[in-house]
C-alpha cells in the first residue's frame, strides 16, 4: 500500500498517540539479493585475423587475481562478506595513493 504523505502528513504528527518507530535490517541479508549475484559483466573488442584474444589489461583486483584478457570472465571480489569487501577496499585504495 502507497501513501501519498502530503496528503496525509497529520496523520504521523504523533500528537494524540504514542509513537513507536522501528527499523529491521539483517547483516548479511538472505531475502535481498547481494550486488553482483544475477549481473554479468561482458567486455566486446574487435577481433583481427588470426587467433586473437585482444589485448591484456590490469585488472582493477591486480593484487588478488592475474592480469587477463579482455573477453575473459573471472570471478570479482564483490560478491564476498561487507567484512571482507571493507578490508578489499581499503587495501586497493592505500595502494592507488
């Protein structure tokens, strides 16, 4: 159910009842999905004769993975626990400073 607030701002005043706020929230959430879980990431190049698998290129996960092609797919690090990813974080951006 929508409400439109404007039309309804008296009603969350509070001034005749008592008002009683709460918030639900789960640390690692099993109903919402992560970022990263359905999506795919494809990188297109244009291919010249011959076997040619484009060019290789650093990976922004350099420190954890290898360098790899361009049209490869490897596995991302954003899938993995906030804890881990904080940490991730905070590692690759002392190293680019």
């Amino acid at each position: 159910m929508l409400l439109n607030i404007d039309s309804c701002n008296t009603d969350f005043t509070g001034e005749d009842k008592m008002l009683v706020m709460g918030e639900y929230c789960e640390e690692h959430p099993v109903i919402l999905s992560q970022p990263g879980i359905a999506s795919k990431i494809k990188n297109f190049f244009m291919r010249r004769q011959g076997i040619n698998w484009g060019e290789k290129q650093r990976s922004p996960i350099f420190r954890f993975s290898d360098s790899c092609y361009r049209a490869n797919r490897f596995r991302t690090l954003e899938t993995v626990c906030p804890e881990h990813r904080s940490t991730l974080s905070t590692m690759m951006a002392a190293e680019q400073k």
